[in-house]
C-alpha cells in the first residue's frame, strides 16, 4: 500500500516538472545558393589536310594450292534388327445369303388401232429393163391394192389384191403376148491372110576419113614470185595511269549554341510544429 502511494506522488511531481514549451525544437529557414554555371569553352577542331601517295602496285605472289587427299571412312553399317510380324488369323464370317424374289413381269399386249393410209410409186429405167409401180390404199379394215410388172417376155403382169376380215384374195391378168425370139447361130468367117511384102535392105560400104590430129600447142606455164610483205609491228603504247588527288572539302563545324539552364528556387515551406498533448496528471 505504501508503495503504490509513493508512486503515485512521484507520478504527480514529473507531471508539475514537465514543459512542452522548452523542448520544441527550434526551426532554421535553409539557406539557398544559386549554382554558378560557367560556360564551357569551344575549341575549333584543327584539321590537318591529308597526304596523298600515289599506290604502289605489287605483283600478286601466287602460290599454287595444296591439294589434300581426303581421308575417307567407310561407313559403319549396322545390321537393322527385324522383327518376325505377329500374325493373326482373320475371322471369317459366312456371308447369308437371301435368295432374291423373282417376281414374272406382267406383260401386257398393245393392241394398236388400224389407222388409214394409201400410198403409190412407179419405177421405169431403161437401161436396167425395170418397169413396175405399185398403190395401195386402207381405211383401217379392207385393205386395196394393186401392182404392175413387166416380165422378161415382154408381157405386163397386173396384180388386184384385197385383204380383209375373211382373208386375202388376189386377181392376177397378163397383157400383151409372149415372144420368145429364134436363136440365130453367128457365122464365123475368118479373115483374108496376106503375108507381107519383105524387101531385103540394102548395105553401103561405110566410107572412114582418118581423123587429122593437130599438135597441141603447149605453153610453159609463167610462175610469178609471191610478193611477200612483211609485217609491220608497232610498239604498244603505254599510257601511265592518271591518279587524281581526291577533292577534299573540310566539314564545317557550327559552334554549339548553349542555352543556360534555367533554375528555379524551390518553394520551401517551413513544417507546422504542433506542440504535443500535455502530459496527463495522475
């Protein structure tokens, strides 16, 4: 009990000691320097004008190439491992058959109803001998007709025909007469036969000239000398390579234009202090 009483009055005695207003820090406004910006110095680059040599011209040595037998290898050739195929017995099934229906076509007669007509023609052609014509005509149950042919005899048949229900009747007539000419055996008799006049030729002795041969005239063929030019060689002409110095043109430098920089002071606020709570009292 005294103990709690002691701390309690020790806790009072800190209270009445404590002043805030002793210990707030003190606040200094900075102090703000401008940069000092110097400007830097250009120097104009210094330009040297190159010195130009004429090339000086080396005959390329030329080594012939070494040829290098190529090592060759024989490839390794491993034998593939093959393996015996399973197989398996397929499995048949016996196909079913179904013997198909056969069912009779139905056959129907077409019966077609007579319809009428009538028609003629007639040929004549000397050369072969033919001469015939022939018309018919129907009203779709009698059917009337008739045709005409000259036979080899010299007579014309004519033919009168029907046919209807009770069948097919013909009548047949002839006009003119047969006439079946004799035949006349030809006599042969042979020609008159006179044998030629022959008049043996006469031969007349050939009569030869000797022919006359003149003696060639021969003259000596004239050789003429080849005239011979010899040829004229000229010295080639050797012109020495013209080497121009390349036209140099020195760069022109600008100097940089320099803008300094603009620096702005920065706005500086001082902090709001606020003094803390008072210290509670027990």
């Amino acid at each position: 009990m005294k103990f709690v009483i002691l701390v309690a009055l020790f806790a009072a005695a800190a209270a009445d000691s404590y002043k805030p207003a002793e210990y707030a820090p003190k606040y200094e406004v900075p102090k703000y320097e401008a940069p000092k910006y110097e400007a830097p110095k250009y120097e104009a680059p210094k330009y040297e004008a190159p010195k130009y040599e004429a090339p000086k011209y080396v005959a390329p040595k030329y080594e012939a190439p070494k040829y290098v037998t190529p090592k060759y290898e024989a490839p390794k050739y491993e034998s593939p491992k093959y393996e015996s195929p399973k197989y398996e017995s397929p499995k048949y099934e016996s196909p079913k058959y179904e013997s198909p229906k056969y069912e009779s076509p139905k056959y129907e007669e077409v019966t077609y109803t007579p319809q009428p007509y009538s028609f003629g023609y007639d040929v004549k052609d000397k050369e072969s001998y033919t001469d015939f014509d022939h018309s018919e005509k129907a009203d779709g149950q009698v059917t009337t007709g008739s045709y005409r042919v000259a036979l080899p005899d010299g007579r014309t048949q004519i033919v009168t025909y029907k046919a209807d229900s009770y069948g097919y009747t013909a009548d047949v007539k002839y006009e003119g007469e047969a006439q079946y000419p004799e035949y006349k055996e030809t006599q042969y008799k042979a020609p008159a036969y006179t044998a030629p006049a022959y008049k043996e030729p006469e031969y007349k002795a050939t009569t030869y000239a000797a022919p006359a041969y003149p003696a060639p005239a021969y003259k000596a063929p004239e050789y003429k000398a080849p005239a011979y030019k010899a040829p004229e060689y000229k010295a080639p002409e050797y012109k020495a390579p013209e080497y121009k110095a390349p036209a140099y043109k020195a760069p022109e430098y600008k100097a940089p234009e320099y803008k300094a920089p603009e620096y702005k002071a920065p706005a500086y606020k001082a902090p709001e202090y606020k003094a803390p709570a008072a210290y509670p009292k027990y």
